[in-house]
C-alpha cells in the first residue's frame, strides 16, 4: 500500500512539473503561440446558414447588415498605465496593453480597461459589451448566456456606450439596439474562432495574471495627449 501510494505521488509531481513548463511558456507580451492549430469555434447558439466561414467564404461578416471593418496591424503592445487614443468606441484592434483579458468564457460584471480587451480580441476572443443604463434584466441574461464558459468569448458593461449592444473581434464591430436582432446570431456564427479574420491563431485566452474578479477598471476620460495612437 505504501508503495502505491509513493507511484502515485511521484505520477503528481511529474504532471505539477509538467504543468509548471507549460505555464512559463506563455509571456506577457510575447503571445507565444507554439505554432499551435486553431482551436475549435465553442458551440455557443445554432449557427445562421449563410454565415459559416470555409476557405472559399472567409469572411460571411462582410455580409451583415451595418457592420464595421477595418485593418489594424497585431503586435503593437505598451505597459499600464499607456492609454491609445482609440479611433473607435468601443475599439476593436490596433496597439494594447501587453497583458491581455482573461477571455474564456468570462462575465465581467465591471467595466474593464479597454487596452487589455483590445489584446483579447487579437488572440481571436469576441467581446460583448453592453451598455450599463440600458441593457439589464432578461435582456442581459440572454447575452451572458451566449458567453458564459464558452471559450474565446466576454462580456462586459461599457459605460457611455451610444448603442445598447456592441460586439466585436478583431478588425470588426456591430452595434444593435436589443439582443434579439437577429444579427447579433449571424454575428457569433461568422466571428467566433474565425481563424481568417485575427492574427494571432492558437494564443491562448487563459490569463493567470489578470484578476477577473476586480480587473484593470475602464476610464471613461478621454486619453490625453500623451496616449499612444491605435496604429
């Protein structure tokens, strides 16, 4: 019985250890990504026909009616506290905070700082943020549900947001007015895990360092003149 007992714990260390170099393979800045394979897009509401990606329809978002696109080159990261002069609002690409937001399936019930959201969305992650004064109730359950444990997606409130709802990936942004337009559906389908459309394929969402509970808070004053600009 000793015996066992002592395989057993040797089997633990090595899996610790194990663990341990995994860990340290993820830097702060660096977004290693190992060359690794895309991830599998979550399974988070029934995909809409027509907005499927595939390698001859890379994009089916160029499709939906009002949204945004734009290029932003990946990689252009600074430290906390460097604020970007965002060309958008919310933003959705361009330089961010070196540390991103954890992005697995999180429900921020607070307003996060927007340059760590940013560096979420280059690792593939689409963000929901919602306007605080007006979306609440059954309303806001129906999007938490859309993201809660659901891999390379959050939620957050964005206060001063001009429209309830805006969802984005990188290089892309929607704004409705409720959570059942249909868009939003056609939305997820086309954007979640599209390897086509996010730079940095296979980083991960896991993020030990960023406290989810009490995040980096979001500040509302416009960046002064020494914030960095989004390209």
């Amino acid at each position: 019985m000793k015996g066992a007992v002592a395989m057993a714990n040797g089997v633990k260390q090595r899996i610790r250890a194990l663990a341990g170099v995994a860990l340290s393979l993820v830097t702060l800045g660096g977004c290693t990504t190992g060359g690794s394979p895309a991830p599998s897009p979550p399974v988070s509401s029934p995909a809409v026909p027509g907005f499927t990606p595939s390698d001859t329809d890379r994009d089916p978002s160029e499709r939906i009616e009002g949204i945004r696109i734009e290029a932003y080159e990946p990689g252009l990261h600074l430290r906390t506290p460097q604020r970007v002069a965002y060309d958008y609002s919310p933003p959705f690409g361009g330089r961010h905070d070196a540390v991103w937001a954890a992005c697995n399936g999180v429900v921020y019930s607070k307003a996060v700082r927007t340059e760590h959201m940013v560096h979420s969305m280059e690792h593939g992650a689409l963000w929901v943020a919602y306007n605080p004064d007006q979306v609440s109730g059954a309303e806001l359950d129906s999007l938490k549900v859309r993201v809660e444990n659901r891999p390379y997606t959050m939620i957050s409130p964005y206060p001063g947001l001009d429209k309830p709802i805006s969802l984005q990936t990188w290089g892309h942004q929607l704004k409705v007015d409720t959570a059942a337009d249909v868009r939003v559906s056609q939305f997820f389908t086309a954007l979640t895990l599209n390897k086509y459309t996010y730079p940095e394929v296979g980083a991960p969402c896991d993020s030990p360092q960023f406290d989810t509970d009490n995040p980096p808070p979001f500040d509302p004053a416009k960046p002064g003149a020494d914030a960095a600009p989004p390209k």
